[in-house]
C-alpha cells in the first residue's frame, strides 16, 4: 500500500511501462511478419502464445539481475578487445534478425511467394520459439534500463505484463494492417535489417543512437503511408 500512495513510484510505472512499449515495436513488427506465416485460425493464437512466452523470459531475465551483470563482464579478447556474454548475445541476435529479414524479403518478392506451402519453418511452435528467444535479445537493455528507473522490483513487473498485454492487444491490428499492404512489409523488414545491424554494431561496442533509428523508420512509415493514400486516390 506505501508503494501506491507514492507519486514517484506511479511516475517510475508509467515511464517504465511506455518505454517498455516503445522498445517493443520492433518485437511486434517481428511477431506479425512470423506469424503471417500460419494458417489464419493459427494467427492469434501464436501471437498470444508468443507475447506471452515474450513476457516469461522478460521476467526471468529481471529476476536473474545478478546473473545479468556477469554478462558484461570480458569472457576473452579479441585484437585488445574485451568480449562479453552481453556481446555475444547481441551478435548473434542481430546476425539472427539480418539473415532472417533478408531471407524473407526474398521469398516475399519471389514470384512464387503467394503459392509457398507451409513447411517446417512455418510450425506454430517453432514461430513462437523464434519470438521468445529474439525477444531475449531485445530485453537485455531494456531490463538494465528497467531496474535504473524504477527501484522496486513490484514495479517492474507491473510495468513489463501491463506492456506486453498492450501489444497482445495491439497485435492483432499491426499484423492485418502490415498483411494487408505488401510495401509496409517490405518496409517493416527493413527496420529490421537496420535493427539487426544496431545490435551486431553494439556487440562490438560501436555506440549507436537509437534516435537517429526510430526517427528514420517514422519518417519513412509516414512517407510510405502518404504512398497508400496516393495510390488508392489514383486507382479511385
């Protein structure tokens, strides 16, 4: 009860749950491409089963704090170049998220793309899988960041589900709407690649503003959203 008559701790909640979310965009663009993948009746349920296996590892990673801080501690070096378990983990999220989104941008714009069969790529388990274990990539700055915001650990955990029961919610919507218009996709992927290339630039303790990251992809969704409407008034 001291906890929700406290001003900064309501502060701390609401700055960490909105960060959460923010950080989570490329999660979800990542989600909805994945999940485009499955029978329709599947859709939803992957996306639930996915965000919700998402917010597990979250949480596990915030309850291993003390495991976390040995991740950037040097395991060996490489040209006088320390190397960290947080390094290695970047890498390979990053090389994961750049293979990924080239190899789906090419079976998108392969010709025989709309008459691909499902294959073991395209199993239910396997996609939420591959969610969970990028979202583990994803969450290890946010969950350093959670834990310098807010000081309480009750806080942090609100934070984490009441975002990831904002993307469950969310979900559904980015995905018809990235479905339904094959340039966003293309687009989407992209952000992708640059992500991928973000985090393979951090593992080597190249120091990259994200800002200059997110003001890129909003501006070309915008420009891209103003191609929509150009082209839907020209073929009205």
């Amino acid at each position: 009860m001291e906890l929700l008559s406290d001003p900064q701790v309501w502060l701390s909640f609401v700055t960490l749950a909105i960060l959460e979310i923010v950080l989570g965009i490329d999660n979800i663009i990542f989600l909805a491409i994945l999940v485009s993948r499955l029978p329709a009746s599947q859709q939803r349920r992957a996306r639930l089963l996915g965000l919700g296996f998402a917010m597990l590892t979250r949480l596990g990673l915030l309850f291993s704090i003390s495991w976390l801080t040995t991740l950037r501690e040097p395991l060996f070096t490489v040209l006088s170049q320390g190397v960290s378990g947080r390094d290695l983990v970047l890498l390979a999220g990053g090389l994961f998220l750049l293979i990924k989104s080239a190899t789906e941008i090419k079976e998108t714009i392969s010709p025989a793309h709309t008459h691909r069969k499902a294959n073991l790529k395209d199993r239910l388990w396997l996609i939420i899988l591959q969610i969970g274990i990028i979202d583990i990539v994803f969450s290890l700055d946010s969950v350093f960041t959670a834990i310098g915001l807010a000081q309480h650990i009750e806080v942090m955990v609100a934070a984490i589900v009441i975002s990831v029961l904002v993307m469950m919610v969310v979900s559904g919507a980015v995905n018809e709407f990235i479905e339904r218009h094959p340039t966003i996709k293309i687009l989407a992927l992209s952000f992708l690649i640059l992500v991928g290339a973000v985090l393979v630039a951090e593992s080597l303790e190249i120091d990259v503003n994200k800002g200059y990251l997110y003001f890129a992809m909003a501006f070309s969704f915008v420009v891209e959203l103003l191609n929509i409407q150009l082209r839907k008034k020209r073929s009205a």
